[in-house]
C-alpha cells in the first residue's frame, strides 16, 4: 500500500504545484495589460477628480495605462455592479464610496451587490468634507438665515443632490430632521449636474464635497454657509460648521477607497496597496488635494474593511432617522 499511497502523493504535489506557484507569478508578472478604474458618478465631482489624480499615478507607478471609466446611474449601482461581476484579476478596480459601500447597504432592499462579500478593500485614498452652499439669490447668509426662511416658506426651498441615497441627499435630509424644517429634494445624475443646476437658480442650496464647488464658492456664484465637518476646513477658515450654527449632528465625510472584486489574488492587492500608500503620499499629490480641500489618506486593507463596517452602521441610523428612501 505505501508505494501506491507514495505514488499518489507524488502525482498530487505534480497536480497542485502549478497552482501553488500562481500567486508568485502573479506579483512577478501583474499587470500586463491596462487597467480599468471604474468611477460610479459622472465626470466633474470630487471622486471624479481623486480618482483621476490617483490614476494618473498608477499608470506611472505600475507602467500600464489606468483607464478611468465613469459608469454613472442608478444612485451607484451601475458602477459598483460592474466591479463586483468583473474578474477577480486585478485588471478592474473601483472607486467605493460612502453611498456604494454604507449607505445603499440600508437605503436600497434589493441591493444587486453585497458591499462586505462582493469585494476585497485594497486602502482608503480620500476623505472629502462637506460644504452647505447657497445661491447668491437665497437671502440667507448662514444656517439659522436658511432655516428660518425655510420655516417661513415650508416646502417650497428646494436642495439639489448627487443622486438619491447619496451622502449629500442623506446630508439634506439630516438637516430637514434636525433643524424640524421642511425643503424638498432634487436628485441629479451626479455632482457637476446637481452644481450646474444650483448655478442656475433651479435650485435653492445643496451640499456638495469642495473639490467641484471650491471654484465657485471664490468666483462667489454661490455662497458657503457652514461646513458639514466637525471642524473648519483650513481653504475656508471663515465658514463655520453647522455645530457652531447651533444645530447638532448633521455632519459627515465623503469618502473615497479602491475596491477589487472578491477573489482577487493576495498578491495582486498587496501590489495595488504599496503602490497606493507610496501615492497618496507623495507631496504633489496631497498639494493638488489639499489645494481642492481633500484630504489624501491610506490604511491597511484589514483597517479599510472596519471602517466600511463602521460606516454601515453609521449611516443605517442616518437612512433610518431620516426616512429618506429611493424611488
């Protein structure tokens, strides 16, 4: 029986050798070919621009060029769904933020994705704060200014969006909550048409992440009246928080991190992760973001997953207190 048990052991070693040897070829040869980078939101917003500045630099650090694909739609989903039926070979990768991977994870019942089991966190790359802008044609000059005109005008304030379910709508329903105040929502397909809209005058204010109102806020074709952070931010030292305005626990974070599909490789995402930290450390890089108020960030794929856990439960209380709900 030995040799036969011998003989058989020989033939699986044979057999699982190749395999054994995948991961170490995997992080000798990846990647070969370009990458795809899919942003759930159109073009123009504030992940659009970490993801482009943070592609840029991939396409140097990893020699093959870094495609950013915007598959904007259907509050995240659309893009979202895309990485998390893509191959699990390091060749797609994406842009998680607060609405694909926390809050959708309440807001939507039949969610097509699973946002712990259907991917692998690879870093965290960029926390965005929040802005409360206005008009020029609101007469308002602060948060109690807008919520006394919008007890005076119940209804009738409109607040635009980056889509419904997004962290901005949950934002403006928080406010709608806290200040016992009622103004009505605006979805958009994304932050720059929700912004061209306010530029417009279809709409009354908005909260936006500072990257893609930051130009408009110092043209002064709107006007900041808090920040929705727990502190000031430092391009805009004057603008208070809404905690100073006197109205508490309306604030957050945009956030942004690169996901794979689940399955990708160890050595795949440990090679994405060191040339992640390496970037988002790098002077011109937390200048270009810093100068557009974002603040460039990393951690372990292990930290990542228990801030998107964090984040879940966070905003399951926000979606919950609120009542706000997709259509």
């Amino acid at each position: 029986m030995k040799p036969i048990i011998l003989r058989y052991f020989r033939i699986s070693l044979i057999v699982l050798a190749p395999m054994l040897s995948v991961p170490l070829c995997i992080a000798q040869t990846y990647p070969d070919r370009p990458i795809r980078f899919v942003v759930p939101l159109p073009p123009g917003g504030g992940a659009d621009i970490v993801a482009r500045t943070v592609g840029q630099k991939l396409t140097e650090a990893l020699g093959q060029q870094v495609i950013i694909d915007n598959r904007g739609g259907g509050g995240t989903v659309i893009g979202a769904v895309t990485v998390a039926r893509a191959l699990p070979d390091g060749y797609t990768l994406l842009l998680g933020t607060a609405t694909t991977h926390a809050i959708n994870a309440s807001l939507i019942k039949n969610l097509p994705y699973d946002p712990i089991k259907d991917f692998n966190p690879v870093s965290l790359i960029a926390n965005l704060p929040i802005v409360l802008v206005a008009h020029p044609s609101l007469a308002v000059n602060g948060v109690a200014d807008l919520v006394a005109l919008a007890k005076s005008k119940p209804g009738q304030l409109l607040f635009a969006s980056s889509g419904n379910g997004s962290s901005l709508h949950l934002l403006g329903e928080l406010l709608n909550l806290r200040a016992q105040v009622k103004t009505m929502h605006v979805p958009y397909r994304g932050a720059a048409p929700a912004i061209t809209a306010l530029l417009g005058g279809e709409v009354n204010f908005m909260f936006s992440s500072i990257p893609p109102i930051l130009p408009h806020i110092k043209t002064q074709r709107v006007k900041a009246l808090a920040m929705a952070t727990p502190k000031r931010s430092n391009l805009m030292s004057d603008v208070p928080t809404i905690n100073e305005s006197g109205i508490s626990g309306v604030d957050a974070y945009s956030w942004n991190g690169v996901m794979v599909p689940a399955g990708t490789p160890p050595a795949v995402i440990t090679r994405l992760h060191t040339e992640l930290v390496k970037i988002m450390r790098l002077g011109d890089v937390v200048e270009r973001l810093g100068n557009l108020g974002t603040e460039a960030v990393s951690n372990t794929p292990t930290e990542f997953a228990a801030f998107i856990n964090s984040e879940i439960a966070k905003y399951a209380l926000i979606v919950k207190a609120s009542g706000a709900k997709v259509d």
